[in-house]
C-alpha cells in the first residue's frame, strides 16, 4: 500500500505516540503541508500546528497576525521550499494546484519565495514567543515517516538552557509533567 490508504494506521500510531511526548513538540503532517496530528505543546507553539491546519497557507494567509514573530521570515521561506521540495517528489495534483494557485494569487510574499529555487532544510532553528514565557529558540528536525515521503514528522527541542527551562514552563502550562 502506498499514500493515503497506507498512512491511516500509521498515523494513528504516530499520533499515540506524540502524544505521550509531553515535553517535546512534535507535528505530523502530509505532503501537502496539512498537519494530520500534533501533540498540545506543539499546539501552544503556534496556532498552526493544529490537525487540519494547511502550514502554506497558514504561513502566508492566515499569520498576518504572526508575521511579526522573529521566525516568520525564515520559517516563510522554509515553507515555501517545504512546498516545492514536496511537489517535486510527488504527482501533481488537485490540491497542490489549488494550493500553489491560491497563494499565488492572494500572496506577494509567497511569489517571491516561490521564485526562488531554495531548498528545504531537515533541521534548523526557530525562534518563538509566547506570552506565558517570553522569546526562547528550538531546534527541530523532520523525519520522513516512510519511504515514499508522504507524512513528515517534525520534532523540536531546546537549543541552550534558557530555551529548555522555557520549553518546560509551557510543557507545565498545557499539562506535561
């Protein structure tokens, strides 16, 4: 089995999984760039990080409001490249032609991007804030859950001590231990 059909269950797993992953923040999400599943401290992050969140159009539609978060410009080009990377190991279909078109038409900012040729990165940092514990910074990771690349999931962690104390106030916050 391959695509969709295959991940069901596996995605179900991944999701008990995560889950149980209280002081990490961890997202699976499709090769479209919708998120499938998240844990909750994923979801205090970023409002984008909930399951059926498209993370293109989250970044360039929907964050207006966020574009003033000191990750946006990075994270925006990375996203953009998440997209064209995603394309190119995949079909062309129904929804990535909706997606492209979409933020084609309604986003400068994902134009210029999408002009460029740039190249997703597996890991990188990102730096957040959030209300309950000011600015702090992540590394994260992406893993392709399988061979054909259609689920990716993406795992974060604490760069320096500050940010791992931050991390662990939210992690309290939204429940963990």
């Amino acid at each position: 089995m391959r695509g969709a059909a295959a991940s069901v269950p596996q995605r179900a797993d991944i999701q008990s999984m995560i889950d149980d992953w209280a002081t990490v923040p961890a997202v699976l999400r499709d090769r479209h760039l919708t998120v499938v599943a998240s844990n909750p401290l994923a979801r205090a992050l970023s409002p984008s990080y909930a399951a059926g969140v498209n993370l293109a159009r989250f970044t360039f539609l929907d964050a207006a409001a966020f574009s003033d978060q000191p990750c946006w410009p990075e994270v925006s080009g990375q996203v953009a490249a998440m997209l064209r990377d995603s394309l190119e190991q995949h079909e062309e279909d129904a929804r990535f032609r909706d997606i492209v078109g979409e933020l084609s038409a309604k986003s400068t900012d994902f134009s210029e991007m999408w002009a460029h040729d740039a190249r997703p990165t597996d890991t990188g940092t990102a730096n957040y804030r959030h209300d309950a514990v000011g600015e702090f910074t992540l590394g994260y990771r992406q893993l392709w859950v399988a061979e054909d690349h259609d689920d990716v999931l993406m795992v974060w962690r604490p760069t320096d001590s500050a940010s791992r104390s931050a991390l662990a106030i939210l992690a309290a916050i939204v429940g963990g231990p």
